[in-house]
C-alpha cells in the first residue's frame, strides 16, 4: 500500500497522536542515578565537567536518594571515593567507608530506593587500576577475592545490587560464592558484562581520581570493534550467576545493546556514560544543540535499542521533566 492511501504523516500530525503511536516508552522507573560519595559530613564539591552533579558525603546523598525517590527514579548506582587508596584497594570493603555508610544513611531517608553498589577496585586503588598489580600487569586471579570482599561489604550494609565494574575474568562466580558463603543470597548481581575500553569515561575518572597513573585499561576492558565477543562475555556472566546485565557505554554501542537484548532474556541496563553526559552539556552551552531534547533523543534511543534500564546522569532532570509532562497532560484533560 503507498501513496495517497498510505499517509505516514497521519499519526504525527498531534502530540496527541504522536503519544498514542509511541512505540518506546520512558519511566522514571527504568532509570538509574549514579552517585558519587565521599567521607565526611556536609560535604558537597562540584565535578566540573558533569555540571549539576557533586561528589557527596554519605548524609547528602541519602537527601538526594530521597529526591529521587519522590521523583520516581527506579534505583541509585553508588561509587566511592575514599579518603585514602593504598596498592590493594582495601578501603574498598571498608564497612565504615563512604559507600557502607551511604547505603545504610539511604536505607533509613529512602528505604523505598533500590539500592546499587558498584563493586571495582579502580576508585580505591592509588595506581588507579580496577585490581591489583602483578609485574605491571593487572593480576585477574588476585583480584577476585578482594572484589567479592567489597561486594559482601555492601550487601551487608544493605545493598539491593552489587555491580561489578573491574572486568576480570570469573568475577561474577567469586562474588555470588562470596555472597552465598555470607549470607547475602539475596543480593543482586547486576555485572558490566559489556564494557568497552572507552575515551568517555574521562570525565568519571576526574570525579573519582581514578585515571590509571600508567598504562591504560585495554588489558581488561574491551576492544571497541568487537561486537561477537560481547555476547561471549554476557553468556558467560550469565552462566557464573549474573542476575543481570550491563552493556557500557550507550550511544556508540547502540548495535551491541541490540544483540545483547536479543541474546539474552534478563534484564538489561544501558550506562549513559561520563563523557556522553558531558558532551551533551558542552554542547548545549554553546548553544549547539537543545540539551533538554538531545537527553530525551538519546536516552530513548537506548531504550528503542533494547535497553530495558538507563543508567544516566540525567536521571533526575529527566524524571522531573517526565513528572511535569504528566503533570501538563492531566491539566490539559
Ligand atoms: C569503574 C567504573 C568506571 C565507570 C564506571 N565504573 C570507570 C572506568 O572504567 O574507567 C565509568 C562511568 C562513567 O564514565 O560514567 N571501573
């Protein structure tokens, strides 16, 4: 059927049409906040390049989980700064360190709130690496029981998900053992099955003081050109007793989010990225593109692409923008 039967322009001629045709849909629901948390109280220091966000002590963020929560959003992704990083990471499973201390501060402002920690030693570690170093390389097996410590940390402290960030190999194995040997059988493990060695991750490493101080990442995150080895890397995390996936970054991979959806059956999150969140917001200060617009057009189209779950930095803007959509909506009847 073709023209002038068929009239594709029909069903876009009204927001109100454009609404009932919508095949993707967003909810503050499907969206994940990342945080970021120091020590300390009454602590709040601006990341430069992620305008509107802060690295937060444990109370502030509890406030801003509790914001959220009013405002819907589906879950906090909480990562740790700490004070001090030694060689091995230890503050990582510190139960007094700034994510024990966040989870158990949300747990009482925001019991409500789904609760994700992730589980890397990159933040922790003062080489910046996401384990520990063997002759210059980053040693897989010895890092795997100072992760799963980490993970049984924060599943003691409270948290509903833990998310392995660090790519090692048999990771998610050590954890789920670690977790079940402790008595968190009920933790959550949502593992960055898919993560790429990415340039868009700097603006996360300056807020985290994580950059490796040598060498790069590509020893363990993957290459950009791959996109059959991602399905390797989920089916295998899958098989170790992942509950769920991560593919990371979103916009450059939108191909590989579509063949995770269509080779797996759990849940799967997208993780909007550092860098895509800054790019955006330079963009938009220089009056280059319409931030509030370009948020909504990429973070649908990692939803259109399979993603059941953002991860976004523009979690919040957009819940409240979602929120006064409906509030206009329901005027308007
Ligand atoms: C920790 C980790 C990183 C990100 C999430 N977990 C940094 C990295 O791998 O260098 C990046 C998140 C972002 O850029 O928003 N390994």
């Amino acid at each position: 059927m073709s023209f002038p039967v068929h009239r594709g322009r029909r069903l876009r001629r009204t927001a109100a049409l454009r609404t009932m045709a919508r095949e993707t849909r967003l909810a503050a629901e499907q969206l994940v906040a990342p945080l970021f948390v120091v020590e300390g109280s009454g602590v709040r220091q601006p990341i430069a390049s992620m305008p509107g966000h802060a690295r937060l002590s444990p109370e502030l963020v509890a406030e801003e989980a509790a914001a959220l929560a009013a405002l819907g959003v589906g879950a906090v992704l909480l990562f740790g700064i700490p004070a001090r990083k030694d060689a091995e990471g230890s503050g990582a499973w510190d139960a007094e360190g700034p994510v024990p201390r966040a989870i158990r501060a949300i747990r009482k402002r925001a019991p409500e709130m789904v609760v994700w920690a992730d589980v890397c030693m990159c933040e922790y570690t003062d080489h910046g690496h996401c384990g520990v170093l063997a002759d210059g390389e980053v040693d897989n097996d010895a890092t795997l029981p100072l992760l799963a410590r980490a993970a049984v940390a924060y599943a003691r402290a409270g948290a509903d998900v833990v998310a392995p960030s660090d790519m090692m190999d048999g990771r998610v194995a050590a954890i789920r053992a670690a977790l079940d040997a402790e008595g968190c059988a009920r933790t959550a493990i949502c593992s960055y099955a898919v993560k790429y060695a990415s340039a868009f991750y700097g603006p996360f490493r300056d807020a985290a003081g994580s950059t490796p101080r040598s060498g790069d990442r590509r020893g363990y995150q993957m290459d950009a050109p791959n996109v059959r080895e991602a399905l390797r890397e989920a089916r295998a995390d899958l098989e170790e007793g992942a509950d769920f996936l991560i593919v990371k970054p979103g916009m450059p991979y939108l191909d590989v989010v579509r063949a995770v959806r269509e080779a797996v059956d759990v849940p799967l999150a997208a993780y909007q990225v550092s860098g895509e969140y800054a790019m955006l917001h330079a963009a938009a200060d220089r009056g280059w593109l319409d931030l509030d617009r370009a948020m909504e057009e990429t973070v649908i189209g990692l939803r259109r692409a399979g993603a059941d779950l953002v991860i976004t930095y523009f979690a919040r803007v957009l819940a409240a923008r979602l929120a006064e959509g409906r509030a206009a909506a329901e005027a308007r009847r």
